[in-house]
C-alpha cells in the first residue's frame, strides 16, 4: 500500500482535512534471545516493515480508532483512554494512551487514528511493540509532550505489560524507536545503553522464513520462563550476589550451577547465561568482520534455546535443520520469542534461490504448512512520514 492509498483510506473513513503519518518498524533479532529481561544483552534490528498510523486531531473529547486489518473499531472517551475494551487489538494504542495519563498528562484535543500493518502479525516479528512505539510517537508529537524516545520505548513495554499481559523485555519497543537503517542495536538491557553497529554483510543477507506457525507469545509460556528466571537468581544468591542473571559472567556460572537443585530452572539459566556472552562475541565478531563466526554463535543460540530454554518446536527446528542443509547458509536461528514464529538466516546471495525453493519445499512436506520467507532490510526506528 502507498501512502497516497493510506492517505484516501483515512479520507475515505473520516472525510477531508489534513492528516499527518507515522511509522515504527517491526524487528528481527539476529542475536541475544531471552536475555533482555534478565539484564543481558541483545543485538536486534529495525525492519523496513512496521506499523503505519495516520492522524488528525479533532474538537470532539474522543479518540476514534481504525485499522485497515483488523475489522473491530472504537471511539473512547479521552478521559477513559486507560480503560481497556474485552480482548481488542486496540488495548495496545489504549494501552500507551493510559501510560501518558499515568504521567498526569491530559489530552485537550479528540483524535482520528487509521492504523496499517505490513509487518506479518503472530510471526515474531513484534508487530505488536510496533503498534504501541508508533502509537506513543504519535501522540508525543501531535500533543506536543516532549517524552524523550527511550521513555516512549519503556512506556510501550508497561502497556504490554499492563494492556497485553506480557511481561515482556524491552529489546522489542526499544529497536522499534531506536533502530537505525543498516544498523543493529547492540543494547544493554540493564542500563539501556546502546550502540548502533553498522551490518556491513558483504555478499550475504539476512533471509526470514515464517514458520507459519503462530507464536503464542501470551499463551503463559513466555510468563513462565521469566518466573523460572527468578528462580534461578534466587538459587544462585546464597553463593554470588546477583540479583538478575545478567550479571553472572559464564565463568562464574560454571561454578555455581551445581548448586540450582531443579534441573529445569539450571537448564534455562544455562542458556541465558551461555547467549549473553554469544551475543558479545557476536558482536565482536561482525565489528572484525569475521561473518563465519558470527554464524556459528547464531547455530549455538538456536541449539541453546532448543535444548535449554524449549522455546522451539517441531516447526522453528525443522525450519533451521533444513536451513543448515543449504550450502551458503552461514548460520540460522530462531528470532523473537519462539514458539512457532520466524527463523534469522545469514545466507550468501548466491544461495538465496536454492534455500528458498528447498528449504521452502523440505519445510513444507515435513510440516504440512506453507513457509513465507522474506530478505530483510534494515530500516530506522519510529519516524514521521508526512
Ligand atoms: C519477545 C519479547 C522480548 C524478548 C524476546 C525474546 O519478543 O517481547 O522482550 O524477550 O521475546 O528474546
């Protein structure tokens, strides 16, 4: 869709007048999975596919909320933008909405909202932090708060948290406002300092394939391994003073894993502990240019999150099992929060053809279910169109 067929779209729905376009991108993790809320690092990038929202302010104290993907609409009172509605899509806007009010700010204008997605929803590629980042640019710019772009990131996360109940980390809303084109965001979950590494992939890209599997990110299971996080902290106190998993190097682990009694929670710990000091080698890795590296450390995070963290699955593992088969391939792994979703892939551009139509073919007659797979490019964070 062009903006100029958004554009006579929001007429279409709202009538004539001036409008103004927003833009947050969806992401792709290249590596760093499930270290963000246990104060590790991540290493995402921005796509140049995202969530796409059009404004106009109005006299009328009332917001009107649209998509052109989704059939269910609402007009909310602007002093009942913290109040969510049954299990709409339109609890994550509303969800950001109510963390402006939670900042005592109030909003002296109505609004007409138009939101378009051509990020592919359920796929793990955080359609969902998109939606909430574009939202709090939207209203940040258009109400004239001045919130600084980390703090919209944050409150994105706190409406997932709040509207979506997730408790998610904050790699995804924080790649969305912060990405940069051809960069990936070396990020430090705990303090949130960041670097903007440049990708620089001479003669290979990075291939998604979609699963088609839905991830089931609030299906309890990704709740449940942040408790099991907790737990693992709380088992390892008695002997290193932590008080979250990312600050525990690999070497120190290795001598207190013994003392985690239950095995699950040693196991997720293992992993995270194991993809923190990946994710820095990685990135040392593509700073030196050393690409085969990098894919390794890519093929040991898919392992780890297969056997330590079982976020996998039939699907993200048959994806990248046939995935490894193709020459050319440099390293491939799940992306985002697992469970069905998509797979990161290194591939060299010679290849690209053949890991599509085998790994296409392969993926299909193993699962019964039809991969989409994507070249990626990298693009910038939230931004105004128009
Ligand atoms: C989801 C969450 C992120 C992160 C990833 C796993 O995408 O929203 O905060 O935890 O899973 O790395």
């Amino acid at each position: 869709m062009t903006i100029e067929e958004l554009k006579s779209k929001f007429i279409e729905k709202y009538g004539e007048g001036e409008i103004n376009g927003y833009f947050s991108p969806g992401r792709v993790n290249l590596i760093g999975e499930h270290t963000d809320y246990n104060g590790g690092f991540v290493f995402p990038c921005a796509l140049s596919f995202g969530i796409y929202c059009l404004i106009r302010t109005t006299e009328r104290k009332s917001v009107r909320f649209a998509s052109l993907d989704m059939p269910f609409e609402a007009e909310v009172k602007v002093e009942e933008l913290n109040i969510a509605i049954g299990k709409e899509w339109v609890n994550y806007p509303i969800g950001v909405f109510a963390q402006f009010m939670k900042k005592g700010l109030t909003f002296d204008k109505g609004a007409d909202l138009l939101f378009y997605g051509d990020v592919p929803t359920g796929a793990g590629l955080s359609s969902s932090a998109a939606l909430e980042v574009v939202t709090g640019v939207v209203i940040n710019e258009t109400y004239g708060f001045g919130i600084d772009r980390i703090e919209l990131a944050k409150m994105g996360q706190k409406a997932e948290h709040e509207f979506a109940l997730v408790n998610c980390g904050i790699m995804d809303q924080f790649v969305s406002a912060m990405g940069k084109k051809d960069h990936a965001v070396f990020l430090n979950c705990d303090t949130l300092s960041y670097d903007l590494v440049p990708v620089i992939l001479d003669g290979v890209k990075i291939v998604i394939s979609n699963t088609n599997s839905p991830h089931k990110l609030d299906s309890g299971k990704y709740n449940e391994r942040v408790a099991e996080c907790h737990a693992a902290v709380k088992a390892i106190q008695p002997y290193q003073q932590i008080t979250a998993l990312g600050e525990i190097s690999w070497e120190d682990f290795l001598k207190v894993e013994d003392k985690i009694e239950n095995e699950t929670v040693r196991k997720r710990a293992r992993h995270v502990v194991s993809e923190i000091q990946r994710t820095t080698d990685a990135v040392k890795a593509l700073r030196a240019g050393d690409l085969l590296k990098f894919g390794v450390l890519m093929n040991g995070s898919h392992d780890s999150l297969r056997d330590d963290y079982e976020v996998t699955g039939f699907e993200l593992d048959t994806m990248v099992e046939e995935g490894r088969k193709i020459e050319g391939v440099i390293g491939t792994r799940m992306t985002g929060g697992g469970f069905g979703g998509c797979t990161v892939s290194l591939v060299k551009e010679g290849a690209i053809d053949t890991f599509i139509e085998q790994v296409g073919k392969n993926y299909h007659e193993k699962t019964g279910l039809k991969p989409l797979f994507y070249v990626a490019e990298i693009g910038d964070g939230g931004k105004k169109l128009f």
